[in-house]
C-alpha cells in the first residue's frame, strides 16, 4: 500500500468552521486512542478493534462528502484538511512523537479505503520506526 503524497497545502486554513475543528480533534483522538490501545493491548484485543472500528466510521461518514482526508504535520503542527489540532496530553503527544519517528510528514486516506485496509494503516503507524525503516520507509509502505 502506497500513501498518498499530502498536499502542499501546509498552512491552516484561514476561516474554519466550528464544525471543521471539533471533527479534526475528535479524529486525532480516536487515532490517538487506536494507538495508544495497541500498545497496551495489541492490535487483536477487542479493545482495540472497537477503538479501531469506532474511528473508522468517523473517517468512513467524512468520506462521503470529500474525496480524501490529509493528514500533515507542519512545523510541530498537526493538522486534518488543513484544520490545526492541539496535541494535549500524553497519549496526543506520543502519537504525534511516533509520527516524527517514522519520519510521516502526511498521508491521505481516500473514499474506497475499507476497514482491513484502514486497519492495515493504523498498524504501520503503531510498528516500530526501525520495522519501518527497514521495510524501506512509511512511502515505500
């Protein structure tokens, strides 16, 4: 599977909709969350396929009215179609922490993307830097 190049839109948007933010925060945590629940439980866990299955429906309904989503990180931003998140918290932080690692700037998820593969996404996301690296990094993924 290979990512989608982010856009080179990499500045917020000027004028955003409460709604905008409040859908950008709500993803990041639930992407926060799916992380943060494979490493305690592992990707088989039913807490984490719950977790997993949760956020895939709030990407899955966003889907429906835009083609893709960008995922970007921009000069310690993080940011969803262009909408700025905070990164609050420990687990936001080692999310964001993880994305540096594996050396992620952005990637998109496009309208068609199912569950498994959604799932296969989230687990190349949560592996180990080096597994990545190894592999021939996140792009060649």
């Amino acid at each position: 599977m290979n990512p989608i190049p982010p856009k080179k839109e990499n500045q917020t948007k000027p004028e955003q909709t409460q709604a905008e933010i409040d859908y950008a925060n709500n993803i990041v945590r639930a992407l926060a969350l799916i992380f943060s629940n494979y490493f305690v439980y592992g990707p088989k866990h039913s807490v984490t396929k719950r977790s997993l299955e949760d956020c895939y429906k709030l990407v899955a309904e966003r889907l429906k009215s835009v083609e893709e989503i960008n995922f970007n990180m921009y000069e310690e931003k993080f940011l969803i179609d262009g909408t700025e998140v905070e990164i609050k918290g420990a687990v936001m932080q080692k999310f964001k922490t993880q994305f540096d690692r594996l050396g992620v700037s952005g990637f998109a998820i496009q309208r068609g993307m199912d569950l498994a593969e959604f799932s296969l996404l989230l687990e190349i996301i949560s592996s180990k830097p080096e597994n990545i690296k190894a592999d021939g990094g996140f792009a060649q993924i």
